[in-house]
C-alpha cells in the first residue's frame, strides 16, 4: 500500500491550514524538542486505539517521527484499518530541523526534563527504555566497600540512574588510596570513605539517594544492611566479609556481584545461589575454604596497578544494571580473569556444590559463624 510522503515545508503549509500533525516518538524522544504545533501520541498508543485519537476516517492527518520510518509505518497501519487521508513526513523531525522549521519543548515538569535529558541514550536503548529506566529508579543497591572497587562501580551506579545506593565502609581515605579510589579526592584524605563517596555521588547525580553508613560489617549489622536492597556488590578486600556476604546473600535470596583484584589480575563473577538453589553456585562452591594468606595477600602487600580496580568495578557495575534490568545473561555460574598487563581474558565454568553447606538444595540456612576464625583455620 502507497502511503502519502510529504516533504517538511509541505507539512509545515497544511499544518498551517488546519491539518493535525501527529509525533508518534516516545515521550522521552520528544523531550528533545518536536515540531512546532504537533500533538504527541506514541505509535503504540496510537495504534492500540486509533479511533479514540482519530474519530473521524476521512479525517486529515499527518504523522512524524525521528527519521520517516516509524511514521510511515504507523500510516500504513492506520490506512489498513480505514482511514483515507494519512500522510508521512520523510525524513521526520531530523529533516524538520535541517530545513529550519521552528521546533517547540513539550511542557514538562524538572523532574521530567532531568530524567529525559539525564538518560536519554538510555532511553534510546530497546533493552532499557523508559520502563527500564524507571525500574532503575526504583532499585535499591548495598555497596559493601568505598574503595577501589566501590569507587568506579559507585560512581557508575549512580550516573545509571540507580535510585538508592547503600555504602557502607568504616575506613578513612588516605592519600595511598587516591591512585585507584577515584571516587576520593586529595580534599577527601582523613574523611571517612562514606562521607567522601556521598558527596561526589550526589554531585553526580542529585536525582538519586546515597545511603552512607560507616560501620564495620559483623555478622550482628549484615542483615540490616540487607534490608529493602535487590542487588549486593562486594567491594571488600578480605575472606571473612566475602564468606559473610555470600552466606547473607543466600538467607536473604539476593545476587551477588563479586570481584577481586591484585597486582595485574582480577576476577569477576555473580552468586546468585540463593534464588537458584542447586542450579547456581555461591562463592563456597569455588572457595569451600579460604587460601592461605601468603597466596592472598591484600593491595597494601602486593600492590595494585591503579587502573585494575577500574576494570573491575565497572565490570560489576555492569552486572548489577544487568541483574536490575533482567537483561542480558549475567556472569552467574561463570568466573571472568583477566590479566591487565597481558590483556587477557579467560572464563571458568563454576557448578553448584551438591553438598556445599551453605546453598545445597533444601539445606536450612546454618546460621552465621565466626567468619574471622573461619578464615584464620583455613590458612
């Protein structure tokens, strides 16, 4: 079916004459600006009741959009279902603006304007949208760590739009930390972690809410600490708060988005035994006991390229956007390495331990043990 394709001025001229012209972008797509005079319906909406829209069959109309494409189809569609006299703008509010037609601001509120102008790219993702957009809104994150990796992964998370982040760290910045915990600044030295990382979040985005707790994290806190939260990041630096956070992740049923780092080489996984019992494995199926300490040692011991820590909080950031959205297929079941100088990547598969005694199917959970004593028999 031939569908009526007008030129830009020529829409411009019967528009001028009383013609309805039609932007059927998404809400988010005209915050950018749409041609003066139209009225915005979304396709979908649009075409999901035309006759609510459109009363009148032989009425004219004129649709636009981004490019032409959009439009063009929702004209067929409309043509289809009986409507005579429906035209096309070629080339949408792109050639709009090339030939210099006057363009107007859909009337929003700020809350508005800031969330279509702060995610629009975003928003032009198929995978996110608006919906996913305001799913992100609502989302509430526990950041276990202001350092080098609660630092990228925070700023990320907070840039992403997620709603409520939950740092807890009890440490103070110090000026060795500068060269990887970018969230810090030489201003920041002496501070606490969590005051110096809500502040520069905020900064960041002042749409969102930056819980800061500066605790120790003990078996007594963590299952406060979980309270409301969807997602848990670990951004801690030793074994007793690792095998902490996975046993309280598998109580409370939350993913677990795990990273470790030293020297050149890191490693990055997601635990999400707790909602998949006996399918997904949690951190005591790849380490059922921690490693000696001579084979772990700590960025203080061993150093740090500054950058890594980088890698792989955004690499976590990513999966938790991931988890948040139900997109994508996240790194549960598997370990990404990576070795920095190299650049090197490899994957391991990680299976559910049948007998682990923390997340084996139908296991009552145990109860929470003494983590520090736990790790000192392992070495």
């Amino acid at each position: 079916m031939s569908i009526c394709e007008l030129t830009p001025e020529q829409a411009r001229a019967r528009q001028q004459n009383g013609v309805m012209l039609i932007d059927v972008r998404q809400a988010h797509e005209r915050a950018g600006g749409m041609a003066d005079g139209a009225l915005g319906i979304a396709k979908d909406d649009l075409l999901a009741d035309p006759a609510r829209h459109l009363p009148c069959l032989d009425g004219e109309v004129m649709l636009i959009c981004q490019s032409g494409k959009r439009s063009s189809d929702a004209a067929a569609v409309l043509a289809q279902a009986g409507y005579t006299q429906v035209a096309s703008v070629a080339g949408g509010t792109v050639a709009w603006r090339v030939d210099g037609l006057p363009l107007m601001q859909p009337a929003l509120n700020a809350e508005d304007r800031d969330f279509y102008d702060r995610y629009s790219r975003h928003l032009l993702l198929p995978q996110v949208g608006e919906a996913g957009q305001r799913l992100l809104q609502q989302s509430r994150v526990l950041v276990l760590g202001a350092g080098g990796l609660g630092a990228p992964a925070g700023f990320y998370l907070a840039a992403a739009g997620v709603g409520h982040l939950r740092i807890v760290d009890h440490d103070v910045v110090e000026r060795s930390n500068l060269h990887r915990q970018i969230v810090h600044t030489e201003a920041s030295v002496g501070q606490a972690k969590v005051a110096s990382a809500h502040a520069r979040l905020q900064a960041l985005n002042p749409q969102i809410q930056v819980e800061a707790i500066r605790e120790r994290v003990t078996s007594d806190n963590i299952d406060a600490l979980m309270d409301g939260v969807d997602v848990v990041l670990d951004g801690s630096d030793n074994f007793p708060l690792r095998y902490l956070l996975n046993d309280a992740c598998i109580k409370h049923a939350k993913p677990l988005v795990y990273a470790a780092i030293e020297r050149f080489d890191g490693q990055v996984s997601v635990f999400d035994a707790g909602r998949h019992r006996g399918q997904a494995p949690c951190y005591r199926c790849l380490f059922p006991e921690p490693p000696p300490p001579e084979f772990a040692p700590n960025c203080s011991e061993a150093g740090v390229l500054g950058v890594l820590p980088g890698l792989a909080g955004v690499m976590q950031a990513t999966e938790v956007l991931k988890l948040l959205l139900d997109i994508g297929e996240p790194l549960t079941g598997r370990l990404l390495r990576f070795d920095a100088l190299q650049m090197r990547f490899r994957e391991t598969r990680i299976t559910a331990d049948p007998a682990c005694p923390v997340c084996a199917p139908e296991r009552p959970f145990p109860g929470y043990i003494d983590y520090a004593a736990f790790c000192s028999q392992g070495a």
